[in-house]
C-alpha cells in the first residue's frame, strides 16, 4: 500500500513509445554493453542479479531521455560514488547474508530517506538506514572539504519503507524492484507502480537496453 504523501510513478508500459523511442535507443549507444556473461544473468528469468548488472543498468536507466529528474541524483553504485554535489542521493544495498536487494534514497533537501524493500521486511530497515545515515554524514563532510556541496545537513531526518506489503513473491528478482525503483526516482516520483506481473516485461526491456 502506498502512502497517500508519496508520488507513484504510473507509466510502466515497457512496450510504449515512451520507452523504445529513437531517442531512448541513441541515448544507450555511447555507453559500454554488458559482457556475455552477466548479459546472460540479465536476460535469464530466475537469476538474481549482480552489482554488475544492477550498476550498469541504473547507469542506463539514468541516461534516458524520459529520466526528467535525473540530473538531480548522486547514483551510487556498489563500489564508487559518481557525484557528491546533488541533493537526492541514491544508494543500492546488498545484503549478503540474505542474498537481499534494497535502495535507500536520501533527499538533502527535504531532510527524507526513502526505504525500497520489495520484500517489506519490518526488522532490518531502521538499522539500514542508521547505517547509511552514518555513511551519508561521513561523505558529506568529504564533500563540504572538496567544495562538491557548501552545507552540512541537519542531523534530524524522516525515514520510511516506501512498501508496507511485499512485492515479490520469489528469492530471485530484488535487483529488478530496486532498478523499477531507482527510474521512478529518475523521472521525478517517489515509487515505483511495478507489478510482480510486469517484471518480465521489465527484465527484458533492460536486456533490450544494454544488449
């Protein structure tokens, strides 16, 4: 269930022209494709995917012509940090011991951290997000030091999950919900509109993108 404050975003069509129009296909050209190896994880229903996919996937769903809100966010991929300077921050987490995906989106401008867990587990998400809150401040100050950003955020925050019920019903497609959530953010909303049903209409759109 969605919270009555929080932006879905509604256009999930994958087939649309929205999403396979010219501009979408050369926006994807310059960028490098996906080995063999993980394009084949990728395409494959039943395979959870890797940091590999997920950081070259949210860099091609970043790159869209229909990622309106795009240029606001820091994406954070699961090594580096491609921006220190913008306001919303976007960070993928891997949890290895349950073999879990998740993406928490911190908004320096509203003081708000938005919790994506597809599987809507109550008992790990507040320590998640202390524990980014504690990498957030850090980098912050390194940011501040570098003159990326000139002030420092107050330490009061609002944080939630942005999903009350579980999404996925399987052990394997956490990477694809915290992708359908990070181009939510891209184009300006809070959270995706994903349906289990559409995550395979989804996977291979991305296939489609970074083959």
């Amino acid at each position: 269930m969605l919270p009555d404050d929080l932006q879905s975003d509604t256009v999930n069509d994958y087939n649309s022209e929205v999403f396979t129009s010219e501009d979408v296909r050369e926006a994807c050209k310059s960028l490098p494709r996906l080995g063999i190896e993980d394009l084949m994880r990728l395409s494959t229903t039943g395979e959870m995917l890797n940091d590999t996919c997920i950081n070259h996937c949210a860099l091609l769903l970043q790159s869209l012509p229909f990622a309106v809100a795009a240029e606001q966010c820091a994406l954070f991929n699961t090594y580096l940090i491609s921006s220190l300077r913008h306001n919303i921050w976007i960070i993928p987490i891997h949890d290895a011991v349950r073999m879990h995906w998740t993406v928490c989106v911190l908004d320096r401008t509203l003081q708000r951290i938005l919790y994506s867990d597809s599987l809507a587990r109550q008992s790990s998400w507040k320590q998640n997000v202390t524990d980014i809150l504690e990498v957030f401040f850090r980098l912050e100050g390194r940011a501040i030091q570098e003159g990326k950003i000139m002030t420092r955020a107050s330490k009061t925050w609002l944080a939630r999950p942005t999903m009350s019920l579980a999404m996925q019903t399987n052990s394997y497609d956490c990477g694809l919900w915290v992708l359908a959530s990070i181009l939510a953010i891209f184009r300006g909303s809070d959270v995706t509109s994903m349906v289990e049903t559409n995550i395979s209409a989804f996977r291979a759109y991305l296939v489609g993108l970074a083959s």
